[in-house]
C-alpha cells in the first residue's frame, strides 16, 4: 500500500469534504477534536483502500465569501454562527496527513469535488461528504460515503438525477433556498421528474430540457416568475465541473509526524470502533520507509545536519512500538 500526491499515479482516489469532517469531529469530540479528525478520515480510507492499493487523498476547502452568497445573499442564512467557526479550527489537523489540498476562491467544495470527478473520471473514486447534491456525482467508477456512519450511500445515475431535480423545484431548506412556489405539491413534482427523466437524454442539456418540460407540464401549471427562481435555484444547486484547479500538495515534517502518532494513541482510547490502530499500520504509515515517509524535504535536510541521529530509524521505531501487533487484526478484517 502506498499514499501518492499523483493523481495520475493513482489507483483510487479519496475525496474528502473537508467541511463536513471538520464539523463532524468539532462537535462530536469537543475535548480531543484533532483526535476525532484522525479517526473520521482513517476510517473513510479504510473502507475503500485495501492490500497493495496505491491511492491519493484528497482534502477539498470552501472558500469564503461562495460565489453562490454573491448571487444569492440569504445562501445558507439560518445555519446557527457561534463565537468559533468549525472550519478555521481544525484546519491545523490537516498537517497529520500527507495529501492534496484544493481551494478555489469563492467556491465551495461541492464544486471543486465535481471538477474532480469529471477530471478523473476513468480512476476509482470515493467522495466523504455529508451534502445530498454531491449524490448527482454517482456512477460506475464514483461512490459516495457518509462520514458519519461510514456506510456507502445507495443510488445510481438515475435516482442522483431525481434528488438534483427534485431540488431544483422544492429548493434545499439545508442551504435556505426556497422552493419556487411557497406551496407546491411534491408528489406531483416527484411525478414530473419521473416522466421526465425516462424520456430524456440525460447526457446533455439536462437544465435546458427540464425547464422546457416544466413549461409544458399541465399539472403543475409553472408561472413565469416561477421559471426565473428555478433558474436561480438550478444556479445555486447545479455543482460546476469546470473549475481551473491548482492542488497543493501537503507532506507533513517530522515534528507533526511525532504529533499524529500521538493525537492518534489518545484517539485510540476515545474511539475504538473505528479500528484507528490497524488502519493507521496499514495504510498511513507502514508503505515505503524510504520514500514514502511522511517529512519534508526540508526535515531530511535538517535531519541530516546530525549524522548521530537516523531519523527514519527512530521514526520506524517510534510507528513499530504504537501498533504492537494490530497488523493481524486489519489482515483479518479485509481477507
């Protein structure tokens, strides 16, 4: 198993949304939040990497102020602001893990992450998130996990599409965007999607076609100023694949190696379930020790100004003595 900052290089490629992972650990573990961080992560790359696997992690940043509140000022207005934002806090636990980071200013990671999947579309993919859109990126080399419970969630193309369109009428009461009509009734509009979605080519001009069809659908009896909030709401909604990106690859020193190890021991004791012991001897640490251990170019530089200290000895080492013998138990869990 080896951690590559090579998309190309890559044999699976993990997407994390980054946002949601860090309000799940802030809240969840208010006392050990980077521990939790650890945790959440190594168990989404366990339950998608296995045994000679060489794969990428990939943490996906919003940026602030979104495109979307430029066009859109009451975008995500009733979520509750406290006197600390998740997001900023855990940001620090980002150097645990040797990954690429991506951030576009003014986008958010939805739209980040569906540039990716189109990008990559050929490679075996798995995005961690929380946010129901990012269902519309479904398909055959691309699965969607929950952070929270670690299940994979169920779906195809075809019933993405309906969660997206379906949106696209009744709003998202997650991000405060309204539906286009303050009553509208959704079994009808479930109805339309359907009839919809089995009569047309859903590989092009999806928008275009089912605002037309809206027009024309008797039911519903779609007003003009109707048609405009759709149009607004397929805005917000719709995730971009277009974005230029520009990642930045993250390989963490020595020192904040010494820290993952740890955060994680303590981890350990507070989260079990997860398996962190194995899953960290598998997969983040125990890959090449000569190349693929996580520090700096700049750490080997200062390491090797004290020829009296082998820092990859010591810090093999230092890895051998907090598994003691987990590797059997991983072994055993994916055989």
């Amino acid at each position: 198993m080896r951690i590559t900052t090579d998309l190309n290089e890559a044999e699976k490629i993990i997407l994390i949304d980054y946002s949601a992972i860090a309000y799940q650990a802030y809240y969840s573990a208010p006392s050990n939040q980077e521990g939790r961080f650890i945790d959440i992560c190594l168990g989404i790359i366990r339950s998608f990497v296995r045994f000679g696997d060489v794969f990428a992690i990939c943490f996906v940043v919003d940026s602030t102020p979104t495109r979307k509140l430029l066009i859109y000022r009451e975008y995500k207005g009733k979520r509750k602001k406290g006197d600390e934002d998740p997001k900023e806090v855990m940001l620090p636990a980002l150097r645990f893990f040797k990954a690429l980071r991506y951030k576009v200013q003014g986008e958010e990671a939805d739209d980040i992450i569906a540039t990716l999947c189109t990008q990559l579309r050929d490679k075996q993919k798995i995005i961690a998130t929380t946010d129901s859109d990012l269902k519309a990126m479904i398909s055959k080399n691309t699965r969607v996990i929950n952070p929270q419970s670690f299940e994979f969630v169920e779906g195809d193309t075809t019933t993405a599409l309906l969660t997206i369109l379906e949106k696209y009428v009744c709003g998202d009461s997650s991000d405060n965007i309204p539906p286009i009509r303050k009553r509208i009734r959704k079994e009808l509009v479930k109805d339309a999607i359907i009839a919809f979605i089995s009569g047309t080519d859903k590989l092009t001009s999806v928008r275009t076609q089912f605002t037309e069809y809206l027009k024309s659908n008797v039911d519903l009896k779609i007003k003009d100023e109707e048609i405009d909030r759709l149009a607004l709401n397929m805005e917000l909604i719709t995730p971009r694949r277009d974005l230029n990106l520009k990642p930045e690859p993250f390989l963490p020193t020595v020192k904040e190696y010494r820290e993952f190890l740890a955060v994680a021991e303590e981890s350990l004791f507070d989260y079990p379930t997860i398996g962190l012991a194995d899953a960290l001897g598998k997969i983040s640490h125990k890959v090449d020790p000569k190349a693929e251990l996580m520090f700096s170019s700049a750490d080997s530089q200062q390491a090797n100004t004290k020829p009296e200290t082998d820092t990859t000895e010591v810090l093999n080492g230092e890895i051998d003595s907090f598994l003691g013998g987990m590797d059997d138990l991983f072994e055993d869990d994916v055989a």
